[in-house]
C-alpha cells in the first residue's frame, strides 16, 4: 500500500489553504501593502477615528501611489497594472486596517481614476493620471445626489450647453475625498441623457463643504459637492460613455474591491477575538475554552475564509474577462453582510471592551454600515441577484 503523503500542518491563519491559490507576486503585493498599514496605519487610526479626521491624508496618498495602490488594476498612464487578485488582496489589507483607508484607495482607482481610464480623452488620460497614480491629485466621484441615492437615474445636476461650454449646476451628497480632491468627476444629466464629466475643484462655482457628525467611516473624508454654474470646456465631457452604464461600470470595479475589503474588516475583527479569548480569564480559566465560545471563533472562521474564497474566485473571473455585474453583486452582498456579522459577534467575544476604541472592534463594525450601504445597498445587490435569478424586475 503506498504511504499516505504528509498533510501540510493547519494554519489557523488560513484553515483552508487559499494561499497555495497565489502566485509569489501576488504574495509579494499582498506583504507590501499589509507592511505599510501596519505601520503607517493601524497605529494612528484609532485616534484619527476618534477625532473624525484624516488629517494626512496628501501625504498617505503619495505614500499608497509610491507601493503602487493608487489604481492599481490601471495599465499605462503610471499605473501598476496588477492584476485583479493583486488588487483585491491589497483592498484586503488596507481595509483590515480600516474601511477609511480602503475608501479613500477605492475611490481614487476604481470609481475616478478607472472613470478617465475607460471613458476619457488621450488629453484628459495624460492629464490626470500619472498625478493620480502618484498620489500628487487625489480624486472623487460625483455621484449620489440629496434626493437621489439608489436611483441615480433620476439625478437632477444638469449641464447645459453655453456655446462650446458646458455649464453645471447641481448637488452631489456624501462624496468621499470631496473636500481634499483636486478632480472631481462628476456624473450629470444633458439633453443627450447622462454624462461624466471631468471638473478641476478650483473652477469657479465648484466647492466641496466637508460632511461632519458621521458615526462611521471617521477616519475618511466626506462631503457635498456643489456646482453652482460651473463653466467647463467643452473638452471637460468623458468622451467615450452617455448614459448610466459609464457610472455603473465604475462602481462595478470599487465593488469587487470591497467584496475582499470587508473581508479585511473581518479578519481584523477575527484576529482580536481570537487573541481576547485566548488570554481573557473568567471562571477560572481563558473564554477561548468555553464551548460556546469556540462555536462563535468556529463559525467567523468558516464565514471569513469563505469570503476569502468567493473573493479570489471572483478575481480569478475578473482577470480572466469573465466576471459580470451579478457575480459581484453576489460577493458584495454576502461578504459585507458575513463581515458585519463577524465583527459584531467579535464584539460579544470582547465583552465591554468591545466597545472600546483601544480595540480595532467596534470601529470595524461601525465602518461596515457605511460599508452595507455605499456601492449599492444590501437591497440593491438583492434586488440585482432576484432580476437574474427570475427575469422579473422588482425595482420599480
Ligand atoms: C460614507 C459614505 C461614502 C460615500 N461615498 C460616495 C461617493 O464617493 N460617491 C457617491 O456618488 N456616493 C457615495 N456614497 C453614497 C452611497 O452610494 C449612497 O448612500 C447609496 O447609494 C444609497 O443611497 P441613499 O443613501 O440615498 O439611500 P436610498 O437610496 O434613499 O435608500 C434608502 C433605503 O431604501 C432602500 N431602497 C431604495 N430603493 C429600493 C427599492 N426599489 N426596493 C427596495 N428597497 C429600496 C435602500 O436599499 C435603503 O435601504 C457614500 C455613502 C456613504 C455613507
């Protein structure tokens, strides 16, 4: 009978393996980024948290465009171009520092950069994107509105022709990046449907008041832009895309970063009650040997590496050409939701000091809501998977 071959030993840290899935690069991105959050992050940002700032946040995105973050997934123009799983596991560790650092690197590649990547000139490309890429521009995306936030057809910003101008007028609401951003890009209806547009935030009419008294997201800039008769050329309109599908797409590529990004948020939530529970006595011995406990640590272990999975699977479709919009809808939607669940059972496992600001806890769970809701809600995502899994449109 042939000998049974020797069973690699289980590693706590990845129960199922999935790191025998990665390439030595994907490796290699994976320890940079987890390196530079360790230290320029995760010691800081409790207190960023509590004070409701971030307040270097020029010099943290030089710092991310000098590791290659800053649209990372990118090709040409100063980019990286790492490949989707690259991306994904870099999304992972920023956000298992915090939601705040992962917004601000989603937002500046997936949703602004990735905008004038895929929709803009040559002129615009060479414009914005080696500076984005560098960290020396920081970018948003315009495109929520106060009355208008899972129905963004219905928006009511406007440009209008003026001569060869176009001319803005409008509100956009809970922007991240708003108020620090050089570009903005914004998403806006014409008499040809709707259109993005590229906006210097020093054009006249342009201002981005920060939004204050968030209980989520604190360590990460939020705001409302208002357009009151920007005057832009007419070489200012991305080109390449009318209609929704251009913003669509855009939030299609941020959403896949977050369906590994909350993940990030797990683990970190994971780890610390695995620690707690290990070291925190009561009745005379470590919580870590009740039962009830390891039934808790059980199951976010089998809930986090799941997501990990689906997350990598996921990448894998994408780097292949091969990942459609419901499939990520299915990862945002579960990921998200796992990650909350994990992080709030980790507050359990953490008894009052779950509450505490000295733990990572409760700062991922509250990140999370912000999470659940921007980039489509639960029910969106819901709504998405029910039209595909049924042809019938539920949402109107
Ligand atoms: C911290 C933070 C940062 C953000 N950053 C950005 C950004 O950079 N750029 C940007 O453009 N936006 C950004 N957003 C906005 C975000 O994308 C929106 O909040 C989100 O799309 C939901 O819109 P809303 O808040 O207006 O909720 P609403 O659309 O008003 O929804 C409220 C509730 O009604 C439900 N609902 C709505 N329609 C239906 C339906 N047909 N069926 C069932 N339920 C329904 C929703 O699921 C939700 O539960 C950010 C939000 C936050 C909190």
């Amino acid at each position: 009978m042939a000998a049974s071959p020797k069973l690699p030993p289980f590693d706590p840290a990845d129960p199922l393996g999935i790191d025998d899935l990665l390439e030595p690069e994907d490796l290699a991105v994976r320890d940079t980024v987890r390196a530079w959050a360790r230290d320029r992050v995760v010691p800081y940002v409790g207190r960023w948290y509590e004070d409701g700032e971030l307040p270097q946040i020029r010099e943290l995105a030089r710092e991310l465009g000098a590791i290659g973050a800053l649209g990372m997934s990118l090709t040409g123009y100063g980019c990286a171009g790492a490949s989707a799983v690259q991306y994904g596991l870099a999304c992972l560790e920023l956000e298992a520092a915090d939601s705040g650092i992962r917004s601000l690197v989603s937002v500046q590649g997936s949703l602004a950069m990735y905008a004038i990547h895929r929709f803009g000139s040559e002129e615009q490309k060479l414009g914005w994107l080696p500076r984005m890429a560098a960290g020396d521009a920081i970018g948003c995306f315009g495109l929520t509105e106060p009355d208008h936030g899972s129905d963004p057809a219905a928006m009511r910003t406007f440009a209008k022709r003026d001569g060869t101008d176009w001319v803005l007028d409008g509100r956009k609401m809970w922007i991240t990046n708003g108020s620090v951003a050089a570009v903005a890009v914004v998403w806006a209806q014409t008499e040809g449907g709707i259109r993005g547009f590229v906006v210097p935030t020093d054009t006249p009419g342009f201002s981005a008041p920060e939004i204050k008294h968030k209980w989520s997201l604190r360590a990460s800039v939020t705001s409302e832009l208002v357009l009151d008769g920007v005057r832009l050329p007419a070489d200012a309109v991305l080109p390449d895309v009318t209609g929704l599908r251009g913003p669509l797409s855009c939030l299609s590529h941020a959403r896949y970063g977050i369906v590994w990004g909350a993940m990030g948020a797990a683990r970190s939530c994971f780890e610390t009650a695995v620690d707690y529970a290990r070291s925190r006595e009561q009745f005379g011995r470590p919580i870590g040997g009740f039962q009830l406990t390891q039934a808790k640590l059980a199951d976010m272990a089998v809930e986090l590496h799941k997501g990990i999975l689906l997350a990598h699977h996921l990448g894998r479709r994408m780097d292949a050409g091969r990942l459609r919009p419901e499939q990520v809808s299915f990862g945002k939607l579960n990921n998200v939701r796992e990650a909350i669940e994990i992080c709030r059972t980790a507050r359990t496992i953490l008894g009052a000091n779950g509450i505490s600001l000295e733990y990572p806890v409760m700062r991922h769970a509250t990140n999370l809501e912000s999470v659940l809701t921007y980039e489509g809600t639960v029910e969106m995502h819901q709504l998405v998977l029910g039209k595909a899994l049924t042809g019938l449109d539920a949402f109107r």
